[in-house]
C-alpha cells in the first residue's frame, strides 16, 4: 500500500513525462512533415492554376523536345543559346496546355482516339509532314507507313531487344509528335468554339471594302511639336501623376521585376599575351608548311577547327575560312591572319580541292573473325566471290547481314570532332572508290567490303588544315585584372561608394530596370545563373559578392536598387517610365501651346498664315495609318479625320497626332483601280481581324492562370 500510495503522489510528474514525450514525438513528425514539404517545395520549377511541375519532370520534356530536334535536323548537340530556347519553349507549352486543358474540362471539350485517327488518315496536319512516315511518291504522310513501324516495334520489343533498342529513338519521336498533335487538336476546338460566337456580316464587309479601297488625297498643314523647345515647357509632379493614371492600363506587369546597376569588366589579352600568341601560331605555321600530313601539328597548336583528312564541303569549315578557300592555290599555306570578328588568328594548308559527289549511295559486308589472319582470309574469300559476278546481298546473308543499299551524305561526317585512321580510309574509299567497284579495306578491328553503288549532287570538296586560335589573355592578365577588381568590390560594399570607386578604377557603373527571372543572362553576359538568383533573393540595397562569368572572361559585382512587386509599375521609383511620362506630358502641353497659337483657323489658307508646312497626301484609307513626312510619324487619327471628311471639305477641327497638329482639306476621293467588291470575301477577312483580336484570349486566360515560373532557381 505504501508503495501504491508513493506512485499516486507521482501522478502530477508521470502525466508531465509522458505528455512531453508525446508532444516530443508529434513535434518530430511535424517537423518531418514540414521539412518533406520544404524538400518538395524546392525541386519544383513552376505552377499553374494550382498544377505543379518538378524538376525532374521539367528536364524530362526538355530533354524529350532536345532529342525530337536532334533527330529532325540530324545534329548530335544543341548550342546553350538553343538549349535556352528550348527550355522557353517546354514552359510556355505546358502553360498554354495547362490552361486550355483547364479550360475544355470546363466545356466538356475532349479529343477522341477517333479524331485522332480520323486526323492520321486525311495526313493533313503539317506536323504529319515533319515525320518519316511519308511517302517519297507522293510527298504526303503515310498512315499505312506508320501502322507497319508501330506493329515492327512492338514486335521487336518481345524478340529482338537489340532491334527494339534502335527503334526506340523514331518511336520516341512519334509519340511526342502525337502528343503534341492532340494537344493543339484539343487547343484548336477551344479556339473554334471561341470564333463561333464572333460573326460577321454584309454590312461589316462592305465598310471593310471602303475603308480598304476608298483612296483620299489631301493638302495637309503640319505643326510639328520639335518646332517647340522643350525648355519652353514646364513639367509638374502633379502633370506626371494625372499622365500616369490616364494611362495606368499599360504599365500593368503580371510578374516581379527588380532594377539592378551593376559593374562588368571583360578580361582582354595584354600586348605581352598577343605577342606571345603571336609567335606560337608563326611556328606552327611554319610546321605546317613542310607537313604531309598535318594531324600532329593541328592537334599540338590546339586549333579550334579539327583536322580530318578527308573531303570537306565549305559548310563543314567556319565562315572566314571558307571564304578563303577558293583563293588559295593547292599545295600552299597562307601567311598569319587576324579575324576581327571572332578574335582569332588563322593559318590554312589547302591539300586538295576536286569536285565529289555530296550524296553517296553504297553497301558493305562487314568482317570480323578471332584473329587478324582469319578475317584477312574471309574478306579475300567474300571479295574474290563478288569479283567472279557473285549476289552482293544474298553473300551478305551468308554472314548474318543484309547487304541492303544505304545513303550517306557529306554533313553526316564531315563535322565530326576528330577522325581515327580507320575512318578516313572509309570515308576516302566511298569519296573516291570506282562505281560498282569492289573494295576489301583493311582496318584495325577487321574488314570492310565496300561497293559504292551511286553518287549525287556533285559539289567542290576540300581537304585543308585550318589552325584558328582565340587571341586570348594569360592566366597572369587574369590574376591582376581579378585582384583590383577584388580589391574595388570589396571597398564599395554601398552605392555610393560603388559609383565613387568605379570612377577611381575606371569602370563604369551601368543600368538595368525591369529584369525579370524568366532571362537566361543578367546584362547579356552568359554563366550569370547565380548573378540572377542572387538579384532575386537580394534586399533593396544590397550589394553582391563578386562573380566570375561570361567565357571565364567577365567580373561582374551587382547592386539592387529597386524591387517591382507584380502589378503596376511605380513610376517614381522608374527611371525609364517616369522619362516616358514627361514625354507624353510634353506632347500635350506643346499641343495645348500651339492649338491656342492656331485657334480661329478656320481653312487651309488660314492654317498656313500661322506658318505651318503644307503639303500634299495621296492615297490615304482608312485602313491604314498616314505617315507624315514632315513630322516623321505615323499617324492613324488622321486616317480616322480624312474619312470623316467630305470630299472638296476642310476639317473644321485641328487634328491632334502623335508628332504634332495638323489641319487638313479633302481634295479628291476615288475609288482603287481595280478594285471590286467581293462580299464572301470581304465577310472572311472582317472574320479573321475578328479572330486575330480575339487571339489574346490565350494571354488573358495566363494572367488569371496564377503562374508561378521558378525556372531561374534550376536552369
């Protein structure tokens, strides 16, 4: 009893103990919880109307859209600039996709296996046109083509994987394009449904046939507002304040911006780096000139364009050396010269020049015993067959090959990185090799019996060693210019102190308004990604660490100096919109100068006493804007004045025009030559103005779409 009674006056501290550990346990799930979330939070790239994307999910689409462009232009890599484009293009896509997908679930608007087959049969869609799958006869796609590919594939999946592989890339191909194809199906209903409700009708084509074809002439008195100094002119908070809110709608931005200064100095090459370039590319120069074959001497001077030895077409070389090509003699190796324009020095050996075929036809049968002297042997044996008039293919069979005729095309080798010897045998083989001749190379790894079956598309091939070097700086021209400006960011850690330096050091504190994270490059200097991360994560006033950037050739140190939260634009806060206020401002007040200086006019006689230019315009419609000359500017409301003017009538108001006022007098009004009225005609091209307006629906749809773009924390 006494040790019951002494665990009961423990009740109080027991309850306290444990509610702790619960709270303890409940608190670490939390906290696991949160940190999941967090976790989740960081790896996603954007949101649309609620809908998330990871990154993972977002490089997938980018390196799926990567791989489609690769195999439909036949290249093996992307620059950055183009890697860039293609992640634009993967995010306003699943944007656009999102929202029309979002709203179609709204209208029941759906697209059918049907109507995609209905759509494969007619082989109209121009995106059809872009697969292989299209009949070289007739030149349109071939759903027949595709069934067969489909039913190979899926064929090959249960029994030949090796087969299966090689099919994967064209298949990978295909469902991107039906993907896509289904998705503007989809957006092309949407839009359907949308034109639907908008008409037009008789009387709206007839008014588009007269304002397209009723021609006015005009004298035309200008008072151009340049004529007015703006000294002359007084400009008020107050003036810009009721600008700003005359025109408020325009400077709505759906998305944050920030303005920046910032501070960027490019490494340059110093005298002593020149001059040392200089002597180096003069002594390869020099080997080169003695050299059979130049491959070591390209590969020690580092030359940025590879030697292959084998016959180029000028595409496969730069642009400055193939301007050259034609000018220079066989045989010979031109002097040092200098290329402004990408900053190189360049030495070319033309080896040979002859005219070859572009387009090889040809087949081959491989071959490849256990040892170097049993596959001689076999590739005697198959070339002494072929030479006695034997079946290239069905010999081909007898080694497990097909023998079938194939096509190769200068571009699919000619860019090539570099060329092993066994290559350029090949490649010289199919360039030069008799027709229907039969070939036994010898290469390291085996045999190749090779027949060139057809050649097209002669061209002129060149065989040239090309030594081009970037006139760049030394590691020491690097070090130095780094320290002082090591030494300059880390004594402006202000802004004032940032523009009071720059002077000290010589450079030069530049700006930059409404950046947004959507940009690839901060102040178009490439490897920023970390420089734009850091603008939006900064606090007004912050001053940056200092980044090295660009080709390793750029320091550059960054200053935020405003943050533009999404909505309307701060115009005190904006250098370049508060400029463009004062200039709207300054229009109407020089407007309202020279209508008081005019008032009374009552003719073109009238106008003309106040010392305006007149002048004579023809064929004015309505339809389309006036460009004075005098005033240099295009001006749409006098294209309205002049169509609400009877002929032989002088406009009783003054005009007011982007560049300055004008009076006007209708000379004459006729009809355009040639032309007739079409009313089904006229009705299509009012409907599709109609159209074309409504086409913003898909910007009006994003800005309420919620999106949230984070590209710029992962790309």
């Amino acid at each position: 009893m006494a040790a019951i009674g002494k665990i009961r006056s423990w009740g109080p501290i027991l309850v306290t103990v444990i509610g702790l550990a619960l709270f303890a346990f409940i608190a670490e799930e939390l906290f696991r919880s949160c940190d999941s979330i967090k976790n989740q939070q960081r790896q996603q790239v954007g949101e649309v109307l609620g809908k998330k994307i990871d990154v993972q999910e977002f490089q997938n689409l980018v390196d799926e859209y990567t791989d489609v462009i690769k195999m439909s232009q036949g290249r093996d890599n992307l620059t950055d600039q183009e890697l860039n484009q293609v992640k634009d293009m993967v995010w306003n896509q699943f944007v656009q996709n999102t929202v029309i997908e979002n709203e179609a679930k709204k209208l029941g608007l759906t697209v059918t296996d049907q109507e995609m087959q209905n759509m494969l049969q007619q082989g109209t869609n121009p995106m059809l046109l872009q697969t292989p799958f299209v009949n070289k006869q007739t030149r349109r796609f071939d759903a027949n083509a595709l069934k067969q590919f489909l039913a190979e594939y899926d064929n090959a999946k249960k029994t030949n994987p090796q087969l299966a592989e090689q099919y994967k890339t064209l298949y990978n191909y295909w469902t991107f394009m039906e993907k896509n194809m289904r998705q503007q199906l989809l957006a092309q209903k949407y839009q359907n449904l949308l034109g639907a409700c908008l008409l037009s009708n008789p009387v709206e084509a007839q008014q588009a046939y007269t304002e397209e074809t009723l021609e006015s002439s005009v004298n035309l008195v200008a008072f151009p507002y340049s004529k007015i100094n703006d000294n002359k002119v007084e400009v008020s908070d107050a003036d810009l304040k009721a600008k700003y809110e005359e025109l408020k709608p325009r400077f709505l931005q759906s998305e944050e911006s920030r303005d920046i200064k910032f501070v960027d100095v490019q490494v340059l090459p110093s005298a002593s780096d020149r001059a040392a370039l200089d002597k180096s590319v003069k002594e390869f120069r020099d080997q080169l000139v003695t050299a059979d074959d130049p491959t070591e001497v390209i590969r020690k001077s580092a030359s940025l364009v590879s030697y292959l030895g084998v016959p180029q077409t000028r595409s496969a070389f730069p642009r400055d050396i193939a301007n050259q090509l034609d000018s220079i003699a066989v045989g010979t190796t031109t002097a040092v010269v200098e290329n402004k324009d990408d900053n190189t020095l360049n030495v070319v050996k033309l080896y040979s020049k002859q005219q070859l075929a572009d387009s090889i036809q040809f087949r081959v049968i491989q071959v490849a015993k256990e040892d170097v002297a049993a596959t001689r042997k076999t590739a005697d044996s198959i070339y002494n067959a072929l030479q006695a008039g034997g079946d290239f293919e069905a010999i081909a069979k007898k080694y497990g090959q097909t023998g079938e005729k194939v096509w190769m095309t200068s571009r699919e080798y000619e860019n090539a990185p570099s060329m092993d010897t066994d290559t350029r045998k090949y490649i010289n083989t199919l360039n030069t090799a008799a027709l229907n001749a039969t070939n036994n190379i010898a290469m390291a790894n085996g045999n190749v019996i090779l027949q060139v079956t057809n050649r097209t598309a002669m061209n002129t091939k060149y065989v040239a060693a090309v030594i081009k070097k970037t006139i760049d700086f030394s590691k020491d021209t690097y070090n130095t210019a780094y320290n002082k400006f090591s030494q300059f960011v880390s004594e402006s850690q202000t802004f004032e102190a940032l523009e009071k330096n720059a002077a000290k050091y010589g450079y030069k504190v530049q700006e930059r308004q409404g950046v947004r994270n959507t940009e690839h490059y901060v102040a178009g200097i490439t490897s920023t990604r970390d420089a734009l991360k850091w603008i939006f994560e900064a606090k007004q006033g912050d001053i940056s660490p200092l980044y090295e950037c660009g080709n390793n050739d750029h320091l550059l140190v960054l200053a935020l100096n405003n943050i533009n939260p999404k909505g309307y634009l701060n115009y005190e806060k904006n250098e370049e919109l508060k400029s463009y206020l004062k200039s709207e401002v300054l229009k109407d007040k020089k407007a309202e100068l020279i209508l008081a200086d005019v008032k009374g006019v009552k003719s073109i006689a009238d106008a003309r006493k106040k010392a305006g230019n007149m002048v004579r315009v023809d064929q004015i419609t309505f339809s389309a804007p006036v460009f004075v000359q005098e005033t240099g500017a295009s001006e749409p409301a006098l294209s309205g004045a002049v169509a609400g003017t009877k002929k032989g009538a002088f406009c009783p108001r003054p005009i007011k025009g982007n560049a300055g006022i004008y009076f006007l007098q209708v000379l004459d009004q006729t009809r355009r030559a040639g032309s007739k009225f079409d009313a089904k005609k006229y009705e299509q091209q009012a409907q599709q103005k109609i159209m074309q307006r409504a086409g913003n629906f898909m910007q009006e749809l994003m800005l309420k779409a919620d999106v949230t773009d984070n590209r710029y924390l992962f790309f």
